[in-house]
C-alpha cells in the first residue's frame, strides 16, 4: 500500500557535524507532531494513495528520490518546504533530510507503473543522463557547481540513492546476487532515475573509486567512463575545462555561451554551509595546504602493496580531459 505521511527531521541531523554525512535513511524521519508514537514506517501510519500513478503525475514535481528500504521493500520519496531549492544544496541528501515535510512510501510492486507513466511525457524523452562518478575530496561538488551555471545541464551533488543501492550490493558481495535481485536493483535504479528527472524537470524547465574506475573503462569502454578530470586540472582551467568537459560529454552548448559565470562559481566554496566546507578559509584569510615527504611515502608505500595499474598518486586515468 501506498503511504502518504507528515514527519520531520530527527533532532540529531539538525546539529551539523557527524551525522549530517551519514546515509540517507527512511528512519531519518519521526511523526511530524510530537505527540504522535511509533515509527513512519508503520503501516498503520498515515494516509492511504489509491492511485499511485494519478498522484505523481499531479504531484511528483513536489517529490524528490530519497532512500529505500529493501526489507520492507519499499522505496521513500520526500517533498521538502516551501521556498527551499534542494537543488542548490551542497550535497542533495542532506537538504531533503532536514527540510522534509512529506513521506511518500512507494511499494517495489507499483515503481514500473508508475515510471512508465512518467516516460510517455515529451521532456523526459529528450532527458540525456551523465553520472558523476567521485571518489572523495575530488573536486565534484564543484565541477556539479559549474556544469548547473549552463543552461544545458542541469547538475546535483549526491543524490543519496545511488550510494544506498551500491551498499546493498556490497553487503551482499559474499553471496552473488540472484538473477531476481540483480533485475530488481536494476528496476529500482531505472525508476529512481526517472523519478528524479521529473522532479527536476518540472522545477527548471529550461534545462533539460579510481581502480573500479579504471577496470570499468578498460572491461567497458562504452560505458565507462566517457570523461575523466583531476581535481588539479579544473583548479588551473576553470571555465575553459567545464567547456571540454561538456564537449566530451556531447553536450551542446551554444557559441554565445557568458563563461564568466562558469569561473564565478570558482570564487566562493562549494561546499559552503555543510560540514565538509573548507577549514583553510577563515575570513579573508586562507591558509596553506601542506603535504610533507611522511604523508607522500606513505601513499606511495601503499599503493606499491596494492600491486594494481594505479601505482602512483598522480596516475592518470584513461580518457581524462588534459588541457595544456
């Protein structure tokens, strides 16, 4: 059964620090009145959604993709406040959780229906889908800053559902997947996807791990990875590497582009107002970053035992978009 609800962030995600980065849960969330017990995941807790696919089509544009919940098998979907842009969070999840409002509980068994609804609809038909593969501390919650400055692309850092679903694969890694299991994450994945997509078409209407990595496009050139970019390369470049990165990409992008908005997103922190914001910068004052000879043999010694292709710290992945 389809669940609508009224709840509210957990007391503890609301501090910053710690919590604030972990996992999006279903469990983030608690009765929005304080008098009401028991869990949001109870079936008896809130209201009934006869039609499910009636009620994204007339309200999925006030609904993000948020976390899933493989043993009640079912996948969590939020709308947020009014007057708050997730969009422009540093990181996706983390806005939802703390501006979350709604709950909207979609059982497995309704998902194709109601993706299938959505992809009849001409925007979502001209959707092209890029995924941004980080691997941590890399520069992508910049490079998601500058790409969303086009008007041809429409970028988000982190929505957490991507995570989730890799988690679930890694719990399992010592057991292989079922057929079954590997078609249903692949069926949760396509629907996550075009849920997402509709919510952020609708809300913007013009804009339509390094080793994994590397055997990814060594096994699947087709696929993975198309572009690739050190975090060096779009500190030294700015606009001029976005420019290549969306040329790499078979992204259009109009002759009159205005790049000085692309190097304008370069001037402040990314990451700014999270817990992963810069501690160098206080004030006008930025202070130096400082790698001594320990730290570099260390990360040398260790990727010497690894006895992989990257062997180095500055290796260079295939396909990374290099300006001179």
């Amino acid at each position: 059964m389809v669940r609508l609800q009224k709840v509210r962030c957990r007391e503890i995600f609301l501090g910053g620090g710690e919590p604030s980065t972990w996992l999006a849960r279903l469990s983030d969330f608690v009765p929005q009145q304080r008098s009401q017990g028991g869990s949001v995941l109870d079936v008896d807790f809130g209201d009934s959604v006869p039609d499910p696919v009636e009620f994204i089509q007339q309200n999925g544009a006030q609904f993000t993709v948020y976390s899933v919940d493989f043993d009640l098998r079912v996948l969590g979907l939020v709308r947020v406040k009014e007057g708050i842009d997730i969009r422009k969070a540093p990181f996706l999840y983390q806005a939802q959780r703390e501006n979350a409002v709604e709950l909207l509980l979609l059982p497995f068994d309704v998902l194709p229906a109601v993706a299938d609804a959505l992809t009849g609809t001409l925007t979502l038909s001209t959707v092209k889908n890029i995924f941004l593969h980080n691997i941590g501390r890399c520069g992508s919650t910049l490079l998601c800053r500058a790409l969303d400055v086009t008007d041809e692309i429409q970028a988000v850092s982190e929505p957490d559902i991507f995570t989730l679903m890799y988690m679930f694969k890694c719990a399992t890694r010592d057991v292989p997947l079922t057929s079954e299991e590997s078609e249903e994450i692949i069926m949760l994945l396509r629907c996550s996807v075009i849920l997402l997509n509709f919510y952020f078409i609708q809300n913007d209407p013009s804009k339509t791990v390094m080793q994994k990595a590397f055997d990814l496009i060594r096994e699947d050139s087709v696929n993975f990875f198309h572009a690739c970019l050190t975090f060096k390369q779009l500190l030294e470049h700015k606009e001029q590497i976005i420019l290549e990165v969306l040329e790499k990409l078979d992204v259009d992008v109009p002759s009159d582009l205005d790049s000085s908005k692309i190097r304008e997103v370069f001037g402040v922190d990314s990451q700014e107002g999270s817990v992963m914001q810069s501690e160098r910068r206080k004030g006008d004052k930025v202070r130096s970053s400082w790698v001594g000879t320990w730290e570099k043999n260390l990360f040398s010694t260790v990727l010497e035992h690894f006895n992989g292709d990257v062997d180095e710290p500055d290796f260079v992945m295939p396909n990374t978009v290099m300006l001179n």
